[in-house]
C-alpha cells in the first residue's frame, strides 16, 4: 500500500521529527526524546501511521554502525589497548553489581528465578548509542573520556555478545561452550585482518585517490559495512566490526575528513534507529509494568554514575571526569533490548516482563539525555555555553 512505502515513511520520520526537534530547541529539551516521542504517536501503538516498524528498525540500526565506525576514527589502537587493560576489571565488577540490582528488582516485584535474572542481566549493559551520541570529542578532555567510555562499552559489548550466543542456543536448543570459544577467539583474528587489509590495500588506495572525495566517501561507506558483515558472519556483532574498520584508520591522516564527511549520514540513520525504540512499545502494558519499570530505572539511573564514579576513582582518574563517565553511562543499554527478545523467543520470561524492561530501558534514555545535556558538553546540549561538536 501506499501509505507504507519507505518514501512514505520517510516522509512522516522526518517531517514529525521537524516539527518536535523544533518544539524541543525553544522549550531546552532533549533532541533524542523528540525522535522517540514521534515514534511512540505515530508507530504501530499509536496513531498507527507507521504500521511496519520492522523495516525501518533495520534502516536504524545501520546509524549504529555509522556511530561506532566514526568513533574508531578519532581513537588511536595504541590508546585503546592500554584503556581496555585498564577498565577490564571496572566492567567486570559493574557487571556484576547491576546484575544484582536488576535481579532484586524482579525478584522484590514477585517474578520467577528466571526472570529476574533475565532482567539482572539487561542492567548490565550502558548504551553505546546514547553515551557516545552525546560525547563531544573536540578536545582533549573528552578524547581521554570517550576511551574510557568505550573501553568499558566494548567489553560490555563482548558481555553481551556472549549472552546472545547462550539465549541464541538455548531457543534452538543447539548452544555448546564450543561455540562460545570460537567468539571469543574471534575477535583478536577479526582484528589483525582488518589490520592487515587496511595497512597494505585500503591505505594505499587512500593515498592514491585522496583528492577524488567521492572515492574517498563510497570507499570508507564499503569498508565500515565490509567489517561489520565479516563481523556477522564470524558471529560477533556487526558493529564490533564497524568499531574494528574505525579503529585500523584511525592512524590515517585521512581519518578526520572521513569522520567529517560521513556524520551527516549517521545523524540520518540514528533518527530513525530512537524512532523505532518508540514505535516498538505496546502501551497496551504500561499499567501493569509502571512501577517495577519505574523502580528499576530509578535505580539505574542513580546507581550507576555512583557505581561507575567510585571504581574510576579507584583506578586513579580524576573526581570531575570519573563521575562525568559516570552519568554518561547512567543508562540501559539498546543491547539490554535485544537479550529481552530472545529470551522471549527462547521462552524464558513473559511478555508482560519484556516490556517492562522495555519501558525502564526508555526511561533511562529519556532521563539520562536530560542529565547529560543539561549539565554536560554535547552536541545535543540545551544551552549555548554546553554544545560542542
């Protein structure tokens, strides 16, 4: 039908988010609360103007990989490695703690072993999306932060790729520690090839053709998704492998105006990516998972820049940047998401409780932005004297 053509929808994605991103700027709110708020009036729950979310979710999920490959830009591998060293035993221990709290919240609220621990399991996890979308990296300050920030990001992301595997085998009932190995082996080999490739073909067709930059903008679009496929098929995620391509060019002196030609293009797909998260939400629930929603994500949102705070303090960092990373990473993770799907699929939880996690995991992202660009330099800053690029 017409009325769900992808021009069509397009259209409503980005002429609604006009408007909203509009009433947003004069009224100081946050521009990522207007795109999920559009999402939620006209998706399937709503106005129902946007029947088929499916589609455009996977439209949203390429502005991750545009997010994550951009990142990779700006990080140098010889930082990264000695942040990851660092920060392995911060997100271990975080880990475990948000497992906890998310476990005593399912269970205080009368839910079954299984899923309380499915729901202890998807506070683990920060989003990547928010934390890095709100993170100016015009300075120095925020360069060492956005290491740290992904250093615990990606070994989260590691976490949960793990989680997806187990959920993944326990719903077709084929999972074995075999396969597990195989991942984690995957990743230093996924590196030394993107390495590889990119050190002795892709840097020098670079090289050659710099001043076509069309080339240079089809050429950097091939490699990020080039990756980030691999990534799949060796089963990680596809934006581990997106992270991966950023990261080997990052030493390029190319590397910046490839981060600059291609933001236009993420800022595009990440608009429709935090319209899905709204168009997904059945409303149908709400009052039966408000308040356990409510208790978890006022806990995360509290807990976390706490937690985060006192163990960067602990490892040496400065007060102001340990609690800045901290609030920067006072949220649910978009990964949180995906694990609640699949135990949903592997029978594991109800869907009352997906939903619920659903519903915390939206708050956190509405409350956490509101922190960030309200007290913190960002791009998506409410006040002049905070927005950075």
């Amino acid at each position: 039908m017409h009325d769900q053509s992808i021009v069509h929808i397009i259209f409503l994605i980005f002429t609604g988010t006009a408007i909203l991103s509009t009433i947003a700027l004069f009224t100081r709110q946050s521009l990522l609360v207007a795109y999920m708020l559009l999402g939620a009036i006209l998706g399937p729950w709503g106005l129902k103007l946007v029947k088929d979310s499916i589609i455009v979710k996977e439209a949203g999920d390429i502005g991750i990989l545009f997010l994550l490959f951009l990142l990779g830009l700006h990080l140098q591998p010889q930082n990264l490695l000695h942040s990851i060293r660092k920060m392995s035993w911060i997100a271990i221990i975080s880990s475990m703690v948000f497992l906890m709290v998310g476990y005593s919240i399912g269970y205080l609220f009368g839910l079954g072993y299984a899923e309380s621990l499915i729901i202890g399991i998807t506070t683990m996890f920060s989003s990547t999306i928010i934390g890095l979308k709100l993170l100016p990296t015009t300075v120095l300050h925020h360069q060492h932060t956005g290491e740290l920030m992904i250093s615990i990001l990606l070994l989260q992301d590691l976490v949960a790729i793990g989680v997806l595997l187990i959920l993944h085998g326990i719903a077709d009932r084929a999972f074995s520690f075999h396969d597990l190995g195989l991942i984690v082996s995957a990743f230093p080999i996924l590196f030394f090839v993107a390495y590889f490739f990119q050190h002795y073909i892709l840097s020098r067709l670079l090289n050659r053709f710099d001043k076509i930059h069309e080339y240079i903008f089809i050429l950097s679009i091939g490699w990020c998704l080039c990756m980030a496929e691999l990534s799949s098929v060796m089963h990680l995620s596809a934006e581990i492998g997106a992270f991966i391509a950023g990261i080997t060019l990052a030493s390029n002196p190319i590397s910046l105006y490839i981060a600059e030609s291609l933001k236009p293009l993420r800022d595009f797909f990440l608009v429709i990516f935090f319209f899905t998260i709204g168009a997904g939400f059945n409303f149908d629930y709400l009052p039966a998972i408000i308040w356990p929603a409510l208790a978890l994500a006022s806990l995360i949102l509290v807990g976390k820049p706490f937690i985060f705070s006192w163990l960067l303090q602990r490892s040496g960092e400065a007060k102001a940047i340990s609690w800045e990373i901290g609030v920067r990473l006072g949220q649910i993770s978009e990964f949180s998401l995906l694990v609640i799907y699949l135990a949903l699929d592997a029978k594991l939880i109800q869907p009352s409780t997906t939903y619920m996690v659903q519903a915390a995991t939206m708050i956190t992202f509405v409350g956490s932005s509101y922190w960030v660009t309200m007290r913190y330099p960002t791009p998506m800053a409410a006040s002049e004297k905070l927005r950075r690029d």
